[in-house]
C-alpha cells in the first residue's frame, strides 16, 4: 500500500519529465487503481477481516454493461464462493464489501485488453510466483445430470455461473494451451504470460468450465490457474 501511495505522489508531481506521456502511458489507468486501493485499504480495515495471500485461490471478474463497471472478488474455495457476476450489484460504491470495482471511461479503446490487463495484475499481486494450469474432466457428472434433467438443470446443479463460468469452444477452435491442458489432465502444466492473458481474457476468472466440442459429443473440463 506505501508502494502505490509513493507512486501515485510521484505520478501527481509537477515534474514534466515524470508526467510525460511516454514514461507514463498508463497514468489514468494507474491513478485510478491507486485511489481506489487506498479506499479499499480503509474499508477492509474497517469491516472484513485480512485474509493471508496464501488463502486465496483464485480472482472471479465481472463486466457489467448496465453499470459499465469491470469488478472483481478474491476466491477462498473456487466451486463454493460465488462468482463476481452472482455478487455484483449495480451502484457497488452503496455497498459494503471488499469486492474491487473500476468504472469504464469513455476512451478506453480495447476494453478486453484493458480488463485482462486489470485482472492479471490482481492474480499476480495475490497469486505470485510461476502460473501453472490444471484441468479436470468433469464430462461424466454433467451427462448424469444432463440425462435426468436437461442441460439447463445441469448447469443449475453445477453451479453455472453462480459459483463455476462456463465458456464454449467453437467446433474449430485452436488453442494450444487447451490442447497442452487436455493432454495432461489432472497435471499442472507451465503456462506462458501470453497464454495466462488469453485465459483470463476469455473467461474473465482464474478458473472456469469449458464446454469443448469434440467428434462426437461435448466434453465438459473445469480448467484453473494456480500456482
């Protein structure tokens, strides 16, 4: 928290050298997650408890069109806390609670990139160290559930998207990372920054069920970064 203060009082300085766009580019972007960090400070404090960064498991996101806001919530037990979009409400700041919200200005151009670049700033500041994925083939339970209910009421008992996203693969889809994940099910693989970015980008959350297309049916595998 004395690292960000330090920064944004050197981002607010007179100096022109300092507030050059070129050593700055992102200096909005910066000022913003500053000001917000040093209230969010105060509101933990002050009604949550200090969870360890060993606690936590994963980050769940949301974008919220009605609101333009992108936020975000530190998960404990990925499955059983519920997700970003299950908890957002619009008008969070009337809300008490830690969870981390960013208004979308106007001039934001990529708003994908803009919030994968967010996201993968919180996983790093709570989940340091080397990113690795895990992948678990889930396809048998939700044929189960599917062959006595439906895919809705399957999706309902999985949790999707109160607790698990889901996100849905074209029949041509070609993701190496996917494959690589596929190919090692149940291990923890390396993952590349870029392939941590395209995860995060795609499903907004450390962890998520992809709905894969394969020759003769879907398979169905709950996919997670962790470190």
């Amino acid at each position: 928290m004395h690292d960000l203060i330090r920064v944004l009082k050197i981002a607010k300085s007179n100096n022109p050298i300092l507030n050059s766009t070129q050593l700055f580019p992102n200096l909005n972007l910066l000022q913003e997650q500053v000001s917000f960090y040093e209230k969010q400070f105060d509101n933990l404090i002050s009604n949550n408890w200090i969870l360890s960064k060993d606690e936590i498991q994963g980050v769940s996101s949301y974008h919220c069109k009605s609101c333009s806001t992108f936020s975000s919530r530190l998960i404990v037990d990925p499955g059983y806390d519920m997700t970003m979009q299950a908890k957002h409400r619009c008008r969070e700041e009337k809300v008490k609670g830690s969870n981390i919200v960013f208004n979308i200005q106007p001039d934001i151009t990529n708003i994908d990139e803009w919030m994968t670049e967010i996201l993968l700033n919180l996983l790093n500041s709570c989940m340091p160290g080397r990113k690795y994925l895990i992948a678990h083939d889930i396809s048998n339970i939700f044929d189960v559930l599917t062959g006595k209910l439906n895919h809705q009421g399957a999706n309902y008992l999985l949790g999707i998207p109160d607790r698990f996203y889901l996100y849905s693969l074209e029949d041509d889809y070609k993701v190496i990372w996917i494959d690589r994940a596929l190919m090692n099910m149940a291990e923890k693989i390396a993952v590349e920054d870029s392939e941590i970015r395209d995860f995060l980008r795609r499903v907004k959350s450390t962890y998520a069920i992809f709905e894969i297309p394969t020759e003769s049916t879907l398979k169905h595998v709950y996919m997670k970064l962790t470190t």
